[in-house]
C-alpha cells in the first residue's frame, strides 16, 4: 500500500501539489491521469523519492520515504524515470543486470542471472542482448529500461509516462506486459498516462489530478465521464462505452 | 584481447629497459654490476613511472568524462592539471623547502577544489548541447593556467613552471617517483566503485532508485581524479590527452560497464604512456623530447581519427 498524507510541493514559487491524499491499494494497476502540469510526474517523483518532500508524508509499504535508505527503498520500489535518454554505452543484458544491484550489490549470483535472463526473455529483448544502448530502436530502449525496473524484483513498480515515443503495437505490448505483472505476481504498479484510452484498457484503478490536488478516483468506468473530461481536461470530448468500457473519442 | 595488450605492455615494458643514451644489451644485465645499477636506479624506475602515470591518466579521464556526462573532457586540460600545479607553486612560493608530501597534499587539494568547481561550473549546462562542456571546461583549464603563469612570473619561478606543466620522464629516478604507486593505488581503488560508478552514468535518478548514494560515490570518484591527476603533476608534470585518447579508444570497443572497461583503460594508457616515452627517447637521442610533446602528437592524431570516424554518432 502506498499512503500519501498532505503533500505539498512548490518548484521555485510555483506551486505544484496542494496538499495530496491518496491511498493507493496494494496489487492491480493504478494510473494516474490528468493535464499537462497537473502534478503527476512530481508527485511519482516524489514517491520514489527522487525529489525531497517539502511537508506531508509518503510511506511505501510501511517505509516513510525520505527516511529509509536508498538501498533499502530499492528492494521495495522500482522505478522508470520518464527520461531514459543515456549518453553511456552499455550492452542490453549488462543495463538490465543492474536491476539485480540492490540485492548483490556487486556480486551477482546464480538467481541474478536466472531473473536477468527471464527480463530479458519477458521484454523480448534476447536477440539484442548484446547490442549497444545507442544502437536500438527508442522503443527499444524504452523497453530495455522496463525491463531494468522488472529485474529490480520489486513489489512495487512505478513508470512515469512509459508510453512517450512508442508506436502502437509497442505501447499495447508494453501496457499488456504490465498488465500481466500485476495480475500474475500480484506486483502494485503505478503508471503515469498521458493516453486516457490505455488508461481506461489497462488500468484496475484511475487517479484523476488537477492543478496539484486529485480531482477523482476510482475504476475508470466511474471516474471517465463527458462531465469529467469537461472539468479536467477542459474539452468537449465525447465518451462512449465500447465492449463495457469507456473510450474517448478524440 | 586484455592477455594480448598485457604482452605488448610486458614486452614494451622489457625493450624500455635496454633503450636509452647509456648502451646496455640484455646479456650485460648477467655480467656487468654497472649495468645492473643503471638498469635498477634509472630505466626500471622510469619504465615504471610511465606505466603507472599512462594507467592513473587513462583511468581518471574515463571517470571525469562519465561524472561530466561527456566524451571530450579530462582532469589535465580541464582544470584539475593547472590547479595542481598552481599547489605546488604557491606552496613552493610560502614555505621554499617544502617537502615532497606537502606538495602532494597541497596540489591533491587544489586539484579537488578545482574539479568540484567544475563539476559545479558545467552541471546547469544543456545535454542537448554536448559540445558546451567541453569549451567551458577548456576556459576554465585556461583561467586557471592564466592565474598559474601570473603567480609564476610575479615570484619569478617561470623556470620551475615549466617543469610541472610538461611531463616529462627524463629526470625519474629511483626514491623520486614511488608517490606514482600512491596514484596507481587510488586509480585501482575505483574498480571497487566500478558497478556504481556506471550506474551513475545511467543518470542520477536512475542510480538513486537502484540504492547508489550518488553524493558519495559523486565524491569519492572526484577525490581520485584529483589525487591521481596532482601525484602525476607533483612527480612527472603534467601530461594531456591520455585521459581524453584512451577512455574513448576503449568505449568503442569495451563500452562503459566500467568493471569490463576500466583494466582495458589501465592497460591502454600503461602502453600508449610507455610508447610516447620511448619515441621521446629515440626520434632524436642522444637528446630527449618530453613524453608530454610526444603523447601530444600521437594523441590529437588518434583524437582526429576518432572524431572523424565517430562524427555521425556523436
């Protein structure tokens, strides 16, 4: 379980959360949508404790982020930044081992391997294992950092904007391997969505946030309304129900 | 490819031995006492010092290049080489008989001042424009060697001066280079750090949730570069483009998992070190060219061949 407790957050003199609550279930995917600048990379940032909290309280599992250690978050919570732009020159299979760091720190064992080998296998990512970062696909490289953040073996798995850059066929596959996470080892994943369409296909739970506050929450077949997209989004874009769920008509 | 490079180095390290103004052939180490102590006071200390200058240069220059996110810099053009020297100057300066560890520890720290300076000077800077670092990197270098050369002239040691900013082997004997096993010692040490350090090439945010402390980690890499960086300027003078040659060399075939890379570079920098040197004693003996002019030489032509071959990847 994730709890969050009135966060507040101000880059500069901007604010840009105005006091968060938020409880999010333990297992199942949880998304979390809204407009532009509405807080949801910043408040994913701050959960995974890439940004220091100003005042209010995030506990991950029972652990107060901010006062755990790094090493010990690690075993917790994995995360994948939304910028996965790497100027280093690393093999496939070696950037996703480090997922295996937290737990060897330094001296991989048979296990390491095993999961490597099965990240790899998962993200489709076997016949590139030893390809250069800078010579695949960016798709590629989205799903090679993915893959990175599933070896890390954690209960929780948080994704910021995971979709950015990927054609169709490779946001399906990406959101379908999550999907699959969460369902067949009970894994709690987080994701930050632009698309509120896979929002709505994948996700058990939808987070709605608005100018730093969360503005509705619930399964997406309650929260995706013609009234709601009018509220937070601001646009007149029509809902229709398709095969028992909701799909914005762009 | 490492046992390849290791015979290259251990037979280079061997014909270092027998090359110089003083003829002595191989057999005469068995027969001749003066042979002997010219081989064990001289051509072994200086053999050595190349070795170990070449491996800390090469290391720390592909530490600095991954702190600063960037290809084109290293610690002896960028700040960190001048600020040494500019330790020794001042120290040399206030207290005239300083001794040699004074000096160590006086240029360690300007050389430590001088790299956080820059790590702070280059941090705001745009990855989008890779080129920038470099150039700030350069100015900076130059400032500080402006400064260097002010203090030089205004306590007329611009003879001195010369000897710290060209490296050169020439005077290396035994008792005045053993501070070099200090740097090779602190160059190996970060192989301890080595999976961290390439974690941190990942990106800060992604070293963090992978359970790196990236300050200390950030920190420590910093304080080797500067030892490292300062013993060779305290002990040879300074020697440019090894850190910036052989970290690129070895990318392109090793890559960054620094545990794979970091021997490599050792290696490359022990041989392109020891090389340099020996043409220095050669193209025109009985006289010597400075290791500095001659690693110069090779260094920008490998550097051209480089940039040229890798122009569309960069």
């Amino acid at each position: 379980m994730i709890e969050i407790e009135a966060l507040h957050h101000s880059i500069g003199k901007a604010p840009i959360l105005n006091g968060v609550d938020l409880v999010i279930p333990e297992g199942g995917m949880t998304a979390l949508i809204g407009p532009n600048g509405a807080g949801k990379s910043t408040l994913l940032s701050l959960v995974a404790r890439l940004r220091k909290i100003q005042s209010g309280h995030i506990r991950v599992a029972g652990h107060a982020v901010g006062q755990v250690s790094d090493q010990d978050l690690a075993r917790v919570l994995a995360v994948m930044p939304q910028e996965t732009r790497v100027s280093a020159r690393l093999r496939v299979a070696d950037l996703v081992s480090f997922g295996r760091y937290p737990w060897h720190r330094g001296r991989p064992g048979k296990a390491d391997h095993a999961i490597v080998d099965r990240a790899l296998e998962r993200f489709s990512l076997d016949p590139l294992r030893e390809r250069f970062l800078d010579e695949i696909s960016g798709g590629q490289k989205q799903r090679a950092f993915a893959a990175l953040a599933y070896a890390q073996d954690t209960p929780y798995l948080l994704l910021d904007e995971p979709l950015n850059n990927l054609d169709i066929a490779a946001a399906r596959d990406l959101m379908r391997l999550m999907r699959e996470l969460a369902d067949e080892e009970g894994r709690t994943i987080v994701i930050v969505l632009h698309d509120i369409n896979y929002a709505a296909a994948f996700a058990d739970r939808l987070v709605v946030m608005k100018d730093g506050r969360i503005a509705a929450q619930g399964t997406p077949g309650d929260v995706i309304t013609d009234t709601m997209i009018g509220e937070v989004f601001g646009t007149q874009a029509g809902v229709r129900m398709v095969d028992g769920r909701p799909v914005v008509i762009v | 490819m490492r046992l390849f490079g290791l015979g290259l180095l251990a037979l280079m390290a061997i014909c270092s031995l027998f090359l110089g103004v003083a003829d002595v052939a191989p057999g005469d180490v068995f027969r001749d006492a003066e042979a002997r102590a010219l081989i064990w006071e001289s051509r072994l200390p200086r053999t050595l010092a190349a070795m170990l200058a070449g491996a800390g240069l090469a290391i720390t220059g592909q530490i600095m290049q991954l702190l600063a996110r960037n290809r084109f810099v290293e610690p002896m053009t960028a700040g960190a080489g001048q600020s040494a020297a500019l330790g020794i100057l001042v120290i040399t300066l206030l207290v005239p008989g300083a001794p040699i560890w004074a000096k160590m520890v006086a240029s360690s720290g300007a050389a430590l001042v001088s790299s956080l300076g820059l790590m702070a000077l280059i941090r705001p800077l745009p990855p989008t424009q890779p080129l920038l670092v470099p150039l700030v990197a350069l100015v900076y270098g130059g400032v500080i060697g402006a400064v260097v050369t002010f203090v030089a002239y205004q306590g007329d040691m611009m003879q001195f001066l010369g000897v710290w900013l060209t490296g050169e082997l020439s005077g290396v004997l035994r008792g005045r280079y053993e501070l070099l096993w200090i740097a090779a010692i602190a160059s190996a040490a970060t192989f301890l750090i080595a999976d961290r350090l390439t974690l941190l090439s990942l990106g800060e945010d992604t070293a963090r949730t992978l359970g790196v402390n990236v300050g200390r980690i950030t920190a420590a890499a910093i304080v080797a570069v500067s030892v490292v960086t300062a013993l060779v300027v305290v002990t040879l003078g300074a020697i440019p483009f090894v850190g910036l040659v052989v970290p690129n060399l070895v990318v392109r075939m090793a890559g960054d998992n620094l545990r794979r890379a970091l021997p490599l570079t050792a290696l490359a920098g022990a041989l392109i070190v020891l090389v340099a040197d020996m043409l220095g004693r050669w193209i025109r003996a009985p006289y010597e060219v400075p290791v500095a002019t001659t690693i110069s030489v090779i260094g920008a032509l490998i550097f051209l061949v480089l940039i040229r071959r890798g122009a569309a990847r960069v």
